[in-house]
C-alpha cells in the first residue's frame, strides 16, 4: 500500500503526463524493430510508472489511446515472431512490463470492456507460449477476463487454456504458494462459459479441485468454493459434487463453524445451497 | 622504485596535482604518515581508522581538514577495497558528509567545477559505493545514509541536474548517479522492510517529480528516437533512476 500523499502525487503525475505518454508513443511506436536497448528501457519504465499506484486504472479510463497503443505494441509482428524464447533480455522485460499493466488495468470494468471489444484473444493466446513464468501467468488472467463466448467457440482447443491455468493451480496448491488466488480468480472468469464447465468434467478435474478444500484457507478457499458453485450449475458437475458426502458434510460445517472468516461461511453457504436446498426445487 | 609498490604511483601523481597550488595548504604529516600505514595493511583497518578519526577530527582548520581527508579517501579507495565493508558502521565516514555537502552546494550555485573537487566527488563516490555494496539487510546501513542536510543536499542537486539550463558537466552526473544508485538500493531494502520508517527518503520525491514531469524528461525521448545506442548521465538519470525510485517508494 502506498501512502495517501504519495497515492495522490502518482495520480496527479498520470493526469498530467499521460495525454504526452499518448502522443510519445503514437510518434514512436511505427519504428519499434529499430528500438534499441535504450529505447526498449526507457518505455518499460514508462509503463512501470503508469502501472504505479492503487488508482491508476481509474486515471487510465480517460485516456484509452494509451491502451489503444500498447495492445499494438503487444501486436507486433516483431514481438509475436520472438514467441517463444527469441526475446532478447530489454525485449523480455517490456514485453512482461506490458502484459502486467494490461492485466492490472482490467479489473476496471471500462478498460476492461475496451479490451474485450478489440478481439485479442488470439494475439494474448500466443503469449501464453512464451518462455517466461510471469509472462503466462499474467496473460492467463487476461484471457480470463477479455475472452467471449464467440472467442472460446472459435478457439482451436479451449481446454488446453484451462489446462495450463489448472496445472498452475495444481502446482500453486502443492507448494502451498500464494498465487492459488489469482488462479482460482482466473479459472472462476473461465468457468462462466459453458463449454469450459464441460473441459472441466473431460479433464478430470473436479478430484483436485474437491480434495483442494481440504488444503486452503481463508481467501483462497472461499474462491474455490465459490468456483465449486458456479460449476454445480452444470448438471453434470452438479451430480457428481452431491454424490459426494464426505464433501457435503464438510461444507454444510463450515457455514456453521462460527470460527470461520465471513468470506468463507458465504462462499460455504452458496454451495450448501446449491447442494442440498437446491435439489428441492 | 615504481615497481615495488604500484600503488604508490598514483597518490604521488595526486600530490603533484595539489602542488601545482603553490598557496595550497599541505597535507599534515600525521596524515602523511597514516596513508602509508594504511597502503602497508592488508586487513583489519578499523583500529587505524579509530586513530585516523581521532586525528582529521581535531584539526581546527575545516581547509586543513579537507585537504587530509581528500588524501586518506584517495588511499582508501587505492588500497585493499575487500577491507571497506567490515567498517561501514566506521565513525570516521561521518566526517566525509560536510565536504560533500559543500561542494554539491557549491556546484548548484555556480555551475565552474574545478578538476581538484571533480576528483574530490569521484573518490567520495567511489569510495561509498565500497562501503556500501550489496548490503541485503537495512540495518546495516551507517546512520549517516538518511542524514536530513546530506539527503536535503542529494535532492536539490538531482532537481538541479535535471532544470538546469546549461548542461552540467557530465562527469559530476555520473558521479552523482553512484549516490542515487546507493539511495535507490537503499529505497528498495526499505520498502521490503515493513517495520522500516518509509518515510526517510522523501526529500527525493519532489526532485523525482520535477524530473518526470519535466521537458527533459520528455525531450531524452526524442533524443532517443534517432537509434542511440547509450544513454548520456543525465537521460539515464531521468528516464529510469527516477523512475525506479519513483515506484520502489511506499511512504507519505
């Protein structure tokens, strides 16, 4: 968290420079294969001063042809060619800088749609290759959130999108590593398509992500909840998740377990619901 | 004779370019007599530098004084610099922070910069950087590093640097970046320590305002728009230690 003061002075500094970082950019992007190192620094910083700050997102919605300039930045031939590993090390880093403000900048819902409407989902689908950890991960929450219906439905192979995000989930869950989170908030944006629901019964995945429960805590274990529920809404999922006793009774108890956190008892609470109550209907 | 003691020909060089002065006050004896003891040691220089403390911080003279700490930095930095880290936390560097805050004052005033305190600058920097090098904990920082008149000092002078009209000598820049390197180092070991004061350094957000919302700021880009291979002090000053400091900053 930054300071109230400092939170306000990189606000002030976005509303200012970015109408210049607009038109910089604007004059200096038709020559990107001639970048140098220099120039290739010198832009990263630019980004990391503009990914700064709680609020910058928000600054950001007033000034779209900035985003409009990095999504052609991330378009390139020149980069999309060095896919997957030809990146030299300045290239690497911008190109890692950039999907990162990308991926920062869609939890606002404007910047967001504006995403979505500019069809990308191929181009980030191609970032998903590169060789670089921080790189997939952030393009994965991306194409969670920007992708549509009609994208998934024109995708080649879908599942294999939700296949590496639920490796990553896997991995996270068994190094016990923070980032389970993110890939939980990630699989949640993808389960929201019918199609994906049914990857997720194809690619045996419903085991894992039940035992999950009995792993995480807090935070993270509400989302998988919550994930869990979203998936009972396909029949399928939704027989298999009720045949489940042992499941059944653990969380019926903790959206009775008063030491529970309020985020998990709600999360446990929709699923008792869509269990038990919900089969009445 | 050279060949005995390589070292020896440089501080003989040095002194050559001080008695060119012929005004100049000299190096005191004891001084003298210090910097040799100090060339000859291989290790363990914390007691002599007890000694030396002892001595440069009784001469009345601020001149004198500065001429012989002008002499046992240059030997510092010549001799064994492996030995530097052991004293950081060393009393003596206390002394170095009123000459450097003169000169940086100096040199916002009026722009002359002399070849004596370039060289002068160049030591101090040189001879920090050693002190201070990849510390990975913060409290092994001296306590000196976030003195309110050095980093006061610090500060204006980056804002100089970067407003000023002509352009300031290029080398005081590169010695300039060796402490905003230190600084941003520094900056980051805070903001990963949760229980550090975040506060400290924030006499250089201002400057680093100043500098990113300057026309130079925006102008190095253009600079840059015709291919160049390497970025000049000053424009690497400004297009990216502002920026990294900018953002490692998590304080008021």
């Amino acid at each position: 968290m930054l300071g109230s003061r400092h939170e306000e002075i990189t606000q002030e500094l976005l509303v200012i420079m970015l109408p210049k970082y607009t038109a910089l950019l604007g004059r200096l992007l038709p020559s990107v294969s001639l970048w140098k190192k220099t120039v290739l620094q010198s832009i990263e910083h630019l980004f990391l001063l503009v990914n700064h700050g709680s609020k910058n997102s928000d600054v950001l919605t007033s000034h779209l042809p900035f985003i409009d300039h990095i999504l052609k930045l991330i378009q390139n031939p020149f980069f999309l060619n060095k896919l997957p590993n030809q990146f030299s090390s300045s290239e690497l880093q911008l190109i890692d800088t950039t999907i990162y403000l990308l991926s920062n900048c869609i939890s606002n819902s404007t910047i967001l749609t504006h995403i979505k409407e500019k069809k990308l989902s191929s181009v980030f689908l191609r970032y998903t290759s590169a060789e670089d950890e921080s790189i997939v991960y952030n393009t994965h929450s991306l194409l969670a959130y920007t992708t549509g219906d009609d994208d998934i439905q024109s995708m080649k192979d879908p599942g294999a999108l939700l296949s590496t995000v639920f490796n990553a989930f896997k991995h996270s869950v068994e190094e016990n590593s923070s980032n389970s989170i993110q890939l939980l908030q990630t699989m949640q944006a993808l389960v929201q398509h019918e199609q994906l629901k049914e990857e997720i019964v194809k690619q045996n995945m419903l085991g894992f992500l039940i035992q999950s429960t009995d792993r995480l805590v807090g935070t993270a274990l509400a989302l998988l909840l919550k994930l869990l529920c979203t998936l009972a809404f396909n029949s399928k999922i939704a027989d298999v998740l009720r045949d489940n006793d042992d499941l059944k009774e653990k969380v019926q108890e903790l959206s009775k377990d008063s030491e529970e956190e309020e985020e998990v008892h709600k999360a446990a609470d929709g699923l008792v619901w869509k269990l038990v109550k919900g089969r009445r209907k | 004779m050279y060949a005995v003691y390589n070292s020896h020909a440089l501080p003989r060089q040095y002194s050559k370019r001080l008695a060119k002065n012929m005004n100049a006050p000299r190096i005191s004896k004891e001084t003298t007599q210090y910097c040799k003891i100090l060339r000859d040691k291989e290790n363990n220089i914390s007691n002599i530098l007890d000694d030396i403390f002892e001595h440069v911080n009784s001469i009345q003279n601020e001149k004198q004084q500065t001429i012989d700490l002008k002499e046992i930095i240059f030997t510092l930095i010549q001799t064994n610099r492996s030995n530097l880290p052991s004293v950081r936390q060393h009393e003596f560097f206390t002394l170095i922070q009123t000459p450097l805050v003169n000169l940086l004052q100096q040199w916002t005033l009026k722009s002359k910069v002399t070849e004596d305190d370039l060289f002068f600058f160049r030591n101090i920097a040189k001879l920090v950087k050693a002190l201070l090098k990849s510390i990975d904990d913060i409290n092994l920082y001296p306590s000196w590093i976030n003195n309110s008149s050095l980093i006061e000092t610090l500060a204006s002078f980056l804002k100089y640097i970067i407003t000023s009209k002509k352009n300031p000598n290029k080398r005081v820049i590169k010695y300039f970046l060796r402490f905003f390197n230190i600084y941003k180092s520094y900056q980051i070991l805070i903001d990963e320590n949760s229980t550090a004061n975040q506060d400290q350094l924030v006499g250089f957000i201002d400057p680093i305002i100043t500098c990113l919302t300057s026309n130079f700021y925006m102008n190095s880009f253009h600079y840059l728009q015709n291919n160049v291979k390497k970025l000049l002090p000053r424009q690497k000053l400004a297009l990216l230690h502002c920026p990294r400091f900018f953002i490692s900053y998590r304080g008021k």
